[in-house]
C-alpha cells in the first residue's frame, strides 16, 4: 500500500503541536559513551524521547522531524526546552562526576536560520553548567549550504570553551576539506558502518579512524552492539564507544546511579 505523504505529515505536525502545548509528555534519556579500552563512562548523549497517555515511552523522531520540516519557530521552541534540560541534568551530575561530558545535538536549521550563539549563551548562563564538559553535535549538513557563514559560528562556539563533534561522519556529503577547516574535536563514525561485517565497511571504520587520529581528532564508533564489535574497535584504536553492548538510554536519575556504581568499582 502506498504511504501517503500528506496524511503522514498532517499527523507528525499533530504530534508536534502536542508536545510544545503539554512539555511535560517530552522527556530526555542519555545513553553513556564509554572508552573503548577501559569501559569508563565519558560522556553521555541526551535523546529526545515521548511520554504517551498510555505511559508508553517512544522514540519522538516525528515529532523532530515535524520540527525540522516546519518553517515557524517550533524548531528553535523545542531545541531551547531539550538543551536547556539536558543542561540542568548535566549541571547535577557533573558536581560528582565532573569528568563525565554531556552530548547534544544541535539542528541543520539552527545554524541556517537562528541566532545560536545568543541562544546557547543565555542558556549556559542559565543553567550553570560548565560549558567545558559540553560537546556539541553537528551534521554535515549543518555547514554545507553556507560553509563561511557556519565556519565562522562554529570558531565562535569553540571560543567559547564548547566542544564540536561531527555526528555520524561518512554518510552524507562528506568533504575532508570540511574536517581541515572546521574546530571539530573529534567524529562519530555511524553504527551503519560499525555494525556491518563486510570488509568495506571494516576498511572504512578502520580508515575513518586512522584519518581522525592523523588530525589529531577523537573517534566515537555508535551502536556498538556485540563484544566482535568491540574488539575489531579496540584493534583500530578507537577511542570511544557507545550502544547496547556496554548501556541502552537511561533516564537523569538512572544515569546518576550508573555513574555512581562505575565510580565504586561495582
């Protein structure tokens, strides 16, 4: 049967409308990021996530993709009550584990069209976190239409003691001009990549990697889900992992309890 595209963003719009007019149904779950070698917990990434009426927790990848699609200002809404969420959260556990990073996500359309620079002060100033223990997302495609423009934001954020990852490097419309030229810390090398067994995909992890250490940059592999994984990983010298195999997105207080038994040795 044929989907019909109308129907599908009339509904994803709803959903949308719903989550901005009762915030309370969105809700963030973080996903650790762990060294490769050690298993230690570094970073965590925050996740949007729905609470239904039912109590039934989804992913709420319609409801960011209604955001992205839409062309008021629901967007740049719902990204300012996730980050500054995400922020307050990170602000408490970082008192005790002041070594452990918080990850978001920041929209292609943030740095095409909002004022992100004022937007992402006012909320570290907001929520006092230290923005040292932030990394920052971002998508290819969050520079490629305005490469000057962007690079001239992204400089601005690393000024201002935020740290710049590129998210699932390789899958768009890479360009190594971009990783010469931009403040990037490090990359994200897609679980399409990693969770494939084939000897492409294996060289091209293995090449991602080698290249991002030649720049001097970090390697996070994502949906990192068997201990094979793991190994061929390990023997690439990636730096960071994260997915199933090692923990699934967990709620604020669930992460604060993970990072306090990883601390005690339990």
């Amino acid at each position: 049967m044929a989907v019909d595209q109308a129907v599908v963003d009339r509904v994803a719009r709803k959903a949308l409308d719903r989550a901005l007019d009762r915030p309370e149904q969105l809700l963030l779950v973080y996903q650790p990021i762990h060294e490769a070698r050690t298993g230690a917990i570094v970073a965590a990434e925050a996740l949007l996530r729905q609470r239904r009426e039912s109590g039934e927790i989804r992913e709420a990848s319609v409801i960011q993709e209604a955001a992205e699609a839409s062309v008021g200002n629901e967007l740049f809404t719902l990204d300012h009550l996730l980050i500054k969420q995400a922020w307050i959260d990170a602000a408490l556990w970082q008192r005790s584990h002041p070594e452990v990073r918080l990850n978001v996500n920041l929209s292609p359309r943030e740095f095409q069209e909002g004022n992100v620079l004022v937007r992402l002060d006012s909320l570290v100033s907001s929520c006092g976190i230290d923005r040292q223990r932030v990394n920052l997302e971002i998508t290819e495609t969050s520079y490629i239409e305005k490469p000057e423009d962007t690079m001239h934001v992204l400089q601005m954020l690393e000024d201002g003691g935020l740290h710049l990852w590129l998210d699932d490097f390789g899958t768009g419309h890479s360009s190594l001009t971009h990783l010469q030229r931009f403040p990037v810390e490090g990359i994200k090398i897609s679980g399409k990549f990693v969770k494939s067994d084939d000897d492409r995909s294996r060289a091209i992890t293995r090449a991602l990697i080698a290249l991002a250490h030649d720049l001097k940059m970090n390697v996070t592999a994502e949906e990192v889900e068997t201990t094979t994984q793991l190994e061929f990983l390990r023997d690439c010298e990636c730096d960071f992992v994260q997915g199933f195999l090692f923990s699934r997105p967990m709620p604020a207080d669930e992460l604060h309890a993970t990072l306090a038994r990883f601390s005690s040795g339990a």
